[in-house]
C-alpha cells in the first residue's frame, strides 16, 4: 500500500528535516536535511548532510535518515522528507529502494531528480516552503565552492550565462 500523503500532516513532517539542516548548519556544514517516516507519519529515523564535517560525500541528509532508520523489511510505504531536491544520488536511493513517495521542502535552489523520480512512478509533494529556500540560499550565497563541490559541479569548468 502507497503511503497517503492527503491524510498526513507535510508541514510537521518538514519541520523535522528543517531542525536536522539547522543542526548541520550549526555543525558548520550544508543546511540540508531529512526524515524518513512510514504511511502513518511515524518518524523511522532522521539525518543531516554531514559531508563537509565528516570529509565523506557520501552522508547526504537522506542518506543519513536512511541509515538512521535501519533495517526495514520493505521501504515501499515510506516517505522520504527533505528540505531540498533529492540529488541524482539521493534519487537514486529512492528508487533503489522503492520509497513510495518523496516530500520537497523546495526546488528552486537545486532541482535534482525531481521530474525523473516523479517520470519513474514515485509520488513527490514539492512544498516550495520560503524558509527552505532562503535557508540554502543564503548557504550557497556565503559558500558558493562548497555548495558546487557538494552537487558536483567543477567551477572552472562550469559555464553560467553572464550579462555582456
């Protein structure tokens, strides 16, 4: 059974994720974070990109409520929150695991697989909440070469279009 977002409260969800990105950012890392619940709401574990504290790549906000909560026998009535668009490697985690539905607390700063999550079967709610977005705005502001190392882009090799 696919979880039923219509019956769950989405705001309370995110303020989950929202405390585990101040936490990071607190830690002096990237402000993003996560939560994984079940079809119910209840909370299975909840996390923070930790990348630039622990020099791993590979802990992600939704990487590290995955693996915070544990072992289940199936993912595929979970509900993966997150303050921002899963990355190719976050949305990749969902899929492999068939987490039944993703809950956006923004895109505008980072689209990731959204559309591909969304082209592939999976239930995503963008929530386009304002305090998300400045959140990682005002991050990417303040530490533009961590926010490229962090999405993998290489700014001398990455062209943006510049007024003439």
């Amino acid at each position: 059974m696919r979880p039923s977002l219509d019956t769950l409260d989405l705001q309370a969800m995110l303020a989950v994720a929202l405390e585990e990105a101040r936490i990071g950012l607190a830690e002096g890392g990237i402000p993003i974070g996560a939560a994984l619940f079940d079809r119910r709401g209840n909370l299975l574990g909840r996390g923070h990109n930790r990348r630039v504290q622990e020099g791993d790549p590979s802990v992600h906000g939704e990487t590290d409520a995955f693996r915070h909560a544990g072992r289940q026998k199936s993912y595929r009535d979970t509900i993966m929150v997150t303050t921002l668009a899963p990355c190719w490697y976050c949305s990749g985690l969902v899929r492999q695991f068939k987490i039944g539905a993703v809950v956006v607390g923004e895109s505008v700063n980072f689209p990731g697989g959204v559309d591909w999550l969304r082209e592939n079967g999976v239930e995503v709610v963008d929530l386009a909440s304002p305090e998300c977005i400045r959140l990682l705005a005002d991050y990417i502001a303040a530490h533009p070469e961590v926010w490229n190392e962090d999405i993998g882009e290489d700014p001398e090799t990455t062209h943006h279009a510049h007024p003439s």
